[in-house]
C-alpha cells in the first residue's frame, strides 16, 4: 500500500521532455511550428555552439498576453485544442501543450512576447520558477534557450559535434521553408547566416533560396486533385538526381513528415527515367483532409497515419511519369540499354598505358576440384571457344581442360587495375567534359568541413564554390569521365559526408572498385571471338586475374582430369 505517488510537475515535464525534446533541432522544430501556428509572417532564428548554449527564435505572430505566457509554460496548456472533436481535426501544427514545458524543464528559458496592445511580457523561467516582468509592447514572440539539457547529462552526452547538430537543424529550418513559403525565414548559425527566404509565397523561390538556382532551374511543376487529397510541388528532373533518398521532401499539411511508403512510390514513379543507383529530387506538398489524417502516433509528429495512403500512391505513379515525359527534359532521360556501354576502351594517357602493356609471364593451370573458383596458382593459356548466355566465356585450356569465365567480373577486374594504377601517376586528373555545378543541400552543406574537403581533394575531387549552396567541378579524377560525372562525384561527397571512414585511399579505392563495375561489360552482350580473346589477354595482365574488386570469383575452372571424373572415364 501506498507504493503510488503523483510525480512531481518537474518530473512529469522532464519525462515528456525526453520523446519531445531529442536534441537542439527539435527546440528549433517546436519554437518554429508554435510561431507559425501564431501567424509569423517573419521567423527569425539563431543558433550558437550546436544549439548548445542558445537557440533564439523570433517571431512577428499574435504573440501572448500575460496570463497566457505564464499558461503557455505549464504542461498541457494549449490554445489550440479544446475537445476531443478538435483532437481528429487538427488544423495547426502544435496541439499536444507539451513542447514549451517540456523545454523549460530541461533548459533555461526567456520568454518575451507582446500582442501589440499594451505592454508586453518577459518570463524567465528555471526550474519550475517563473520571474514575470514588463516587456517592449511590440507585437510578436522570443523565445530563448540557453543551457540546453544542463541537468539531464545522459542527453547532453547523446549529443553529436556542432557539425552534425547544425546539419539537423539546417535540415528541418529548410523543410519548414519549403512547406511555408508564405514566411520569410531566416537561419544564422554562430551569427553566419545559413538561409534567407523571402515569404513571397512561391515555393519555388524557396526552393532556389535553399538550393541554388541550378536546382530551381532542372524543376518542374506538378499539381493534382482529387476528392480525397490534393498534391502540388516540384520534380527535379533526372539530371538533378541524387546519390541518396534524403532529397525527396514531403511535406503534408504544412508538416514535413516521415512517409516512408510514399517515398518508395515515388522512387518507383522515376523508374524509367533514372539508373538504379539515383535517386530523385522532388518537393511535394499533400494537403489531405485533417479528419483523415491521424498526427497524434509520435509525440515529435514526425511519422503520420492516414487512409487514402494507396490511393496517393496510385496517384502519384501515374502523375509522376506524365509530367516527366510531358516537357522536353532538359537534361536527357538515362535508360541504357547495355549496348550502349562501352567497354575496355578508355581514354588512358600514355604513361599509363604503357604502365599497363607488360606482359606478364604466362603459365599452364594445375588440377582443381571440378567446377570451384580458379585457385592462385598458374596461369594457363586459355583459348576462347564461344559465349554462353552472352555472359559467360567458355574457354579452352591447353591440357583437354576447360575454363567458365564471367564476362563482367573479368572485365570489372582489369577495369579495377588500370584505375588504380591511373591514381598513382601525379596525371590522373582531369577537368570535366561538360561544365559540372553540383548543389548540396544547406544541411550538408553544414557536414562538408574543411577535414572533407580535404579529404574530397586527396580523392581527387576539386570543388570550387559558385553561388548559393552550389559548386562548380573543377577537377575530377580521369576514371570519372564519361557520361556520369555527376553521379560520381555526388556518390563520392555522400560517402564522404555520410560513410564510416574517412580514409582518402580507401574512399578512392571503393569509389575505383564501384566506378570500374558501372563502366564495365554487362553480362547479356555478344563478343567476337576477338573480343573475348583481348579480354582474356587483358584479364591475364591484371595483379589478381581470379576475383573482381568485391571478391567473387571470375572464373571457374574444370580440368581434363574433373571432366573424366564425372564422366566415369577415370581408370581407364
Ligand atoms: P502547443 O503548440 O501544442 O499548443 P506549446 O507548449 O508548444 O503547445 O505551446 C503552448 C501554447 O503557447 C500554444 O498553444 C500557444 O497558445 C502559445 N504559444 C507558444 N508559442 C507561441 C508563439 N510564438 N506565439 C504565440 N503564442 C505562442
Ligand atoms: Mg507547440
């Protein structure tokens, strides 16, 4: 008996503090949501050291009177709900009454706010006391937050470098941006200005504020609607295509949410228009009915439920492709088919060319197991008979053997070398074939330290900056050229930005290993005999003729002996 105690108010805040407030993003998240639900037409909002010691976010909306802010600070005072009925017609983006106490219990926290009639209000708020004063009369709210999770050291520890928190909060300023264009933002970092918009309500002016002009530039407009939902937005053509999911933006309701559904729907919707490895780049905005969206799953109201789901996707599958092949694309769709690869004929200046043309001693295969991946043991001279399933070669070996070798991890192989070897010549850089300007969004922007870049240029990669949040390509290595240096130097910065190491050589070599596999002969392509020949040859002059650069295997290898084996010739 008597186990059961109320918690404490300070308790309780801190306990809702932990699913609402996860790191200085999410101080950034709520202030901002509560100043759009407040009618801002201006936010402005500054962040200092990672959002650790000071998040202020300033506002022109209604503001609070008195009464109001004391309320505002106390768990589960709301101004937006009212009844259970409003609960399932949620209008504005706040509604739980928790965020605000939930930030005073695990910071310090100044609260000035004015409705424009009167004086205005000044709280400080720590630890459950509340000092209230007179404030300026001018209309609109401050929050500050200063020491923020002082007293919860688990969460402070949690945190990550000022990089990495910036890039979060970076990230969702943008997404509020772009769901309102209606409201100039404006971010400062350490007081470095990081975004501008204008809120003169074209989104996509906001997208060009927060992208660069060469991304607003490669976008096309979509609009839909239908009884049940509307969408709008904008959809980067295949030219603007990125190495990772992170650039398709949805955004419902004014909300950018989480639909990871969604997002493979409109994956799947630039299917024909992109190579597997990219993804697209689009904003879309959903404005559904609130009665049949369903915000209250997470307190952060990141993820959302709602029921026409499979309708959206089926409307986006055909809406997507429509607009794609509606204009003429500015950049031009990439379906390949694999004829139009080509293969073993790269442009390699002459030093290395020769690096590559000695001839290593040639000597005959031993017995192996039948049909096992050929062992390092000897070379033997292999005779190219015919293709099977245009994939693989069926060879000969001098002594009544024979060889299976796999066309594309063969030729993955020798592309493999010939870079690596091209990487260790002082020459292997080159400028790109066409002008290259790549964007990066802010929020990555914030992860490209001086370290990476360093790190982008001992890979070869050389960025120059040109305007906002875009790049110019200025050097790039001689085994990016060809009709992807876009995807390549996108897919190196991701890895850079986002990979475990930060290793130059090792990033090189992977970016080698995966650019050999894209330029090299695909499986189903017909050779000439000739062609086989010069691949075997070539195959032969490799360190490592027996593994592609992920290690499978290019060749197995059945002996005179194995073929009498299973034939039951043995004995005779
Ligand atoms: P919620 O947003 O879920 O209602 P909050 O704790 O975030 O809960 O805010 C509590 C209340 O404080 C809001 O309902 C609103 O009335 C008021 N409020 C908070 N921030 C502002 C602001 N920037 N301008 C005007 N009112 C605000
Ligand atoms: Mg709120």
């Amino acid at each position: 008996m008597g186990k059961i105690i109320l918690l404490d108010n300070a308790l309780a805040n801190m306990i809702a503090a932990g699913e609402v407030i996860e790191r200085p993003s999410s101080v950034v998240k709520e202030l901002v949501e509560n100043s759009l639900d407040a009618q801002a037409r201006r936010i402005d909002i500054r962040v200092y050291e990672g959002g650790r010691t000071k998040i202020i976010v300033t506002d022109d909306g209604e503001g609070m009177d008195r009464d109001d802010a004391v309320l505002a600070l106390k768990r589960h005072a709301t101004s937006k709900i009212k009844t259970e009925f409003d609960l399932f017609r949620i209008k504005t983006l706040g509604f739980r009454g928790e965020a605000l106490p939930s930030i005073t219990a695990v910071s310090q926290v100044e609260l000035i706010t004015a409705t424009g009639c009167g004086a205005g209000t000044r709280i400080h708020a720590h630890e459950d006391h509340l000092e209230v004063e007179d404030a300026p009369g001018k209309r609109g709210t401050s929050m500050t937050v200063s020491e923020l999770f002082y007293n919860t050291p688990a969460r402070l520890k949690h945190l990550k470098n000022d990089y990495v928190e910036n890039a979060s909060t970076i990230e969702i300023v943008s997404r509020l941006a772009l769901a309102h264009p209606d409201v100039a933002f404006s971010l400062s970092i350490d007081d470095r200005e990081q975004l501008a918009t204008t809120g003169l309500g074209k989104q996509l002016e906001t997208i060009m504020r927060i992208y660069g002009h060469e991304a607003a530039k490669y976008m096309m407009p979509v609009a839909y609607a239908c009884p049940d939902f509307s969408l709008s937005g904008y959809l980067g053509q295949p030219s603007i295509a990125k190495s990772n999911r992170y650039y398709i933006i949805t955004l419902l309701n004014g909300r950018s949410v989480y639909m990871p559904k969604i997002q493979t729907s409109i994956i799947e919707a630039y299917r024909d228009f992109l190579p597997p490895v990219r993804f697209p780049f689009v904003i879309l905005n959903f404005t559904i009915d609130p009665a049949l969206v369903d915000v209250n799953v997470h307190p952060s109201k990141r993820e959302i439920r709602f029921t026409k789901e499979e309708a959206l996707k089926e409307a986006l599958l055909q809406v997507i492709p429509a607009a794609l092949r509606e204009k003429p694309l500015m950049g031009t769709p990439i379906i390949k088919t694999p004829k139009d690869e080509k293969p073993l004929d790269l442009v390699l200046p002459d030093q290395v060319l020769s690096l590559l043309e000695e001839d290593e001693p040639q000597t005959k295969i031993d017995h192996e197991a039948p049909g096992t991946p050929v062992a390092r043991k000897k070379i033997p001279q292999l005779r190219a008979i015919g293709q099977l399933h245009e994939t693989y070669l069926v060879t000969a070996d001098e002594e009544g053997g024979f060889v299976l070798i796999d066309q594309h991890a063969a030729a993955e192989r020798i592309n493999y070398e010939r870079f690596q070897a091209l990487a260790l010549t002082d020459n292997y850089k080159t400028t790109p074939l066409v002008p290259l300007v790549i964007t990066i969004k802010p929020s990555e922007e914030a992860l490209f330290t001086p370290e990476k870049r360093m790190v982008l240029e001992q890979t070869g990669v050389i960025l120059e900056p040109f305007g906002i949040h875009t790049y110019k390509v200025t050097e790039i290595p001689l085994w990016a050229r060809e009709d992807d240096e876009r995807s390549y130097v996108e897919q190196l910065l991701d890895q850079i930005l986002h990979g475990r190491t930060t290793d130059p050589l090792a990033i090189r070599d992977e970016a080698i290993a995966s650019k050999s596999c894209k330029r090299s002969l695909k499986a189903n392509q017909s050779l000439t005999l000739a062609e086989m020949q010069r691949l075997i040859a070539d195959l032969w002059k490799t360190s490592n003729p027996y593994a592609c650069p992920h290690g499978r295997p290019t060749m197995i290898a059945f002996s005179k002996y194995d073929l009498e084996k299973m034939f039951n010739r043995t004995g005779f």
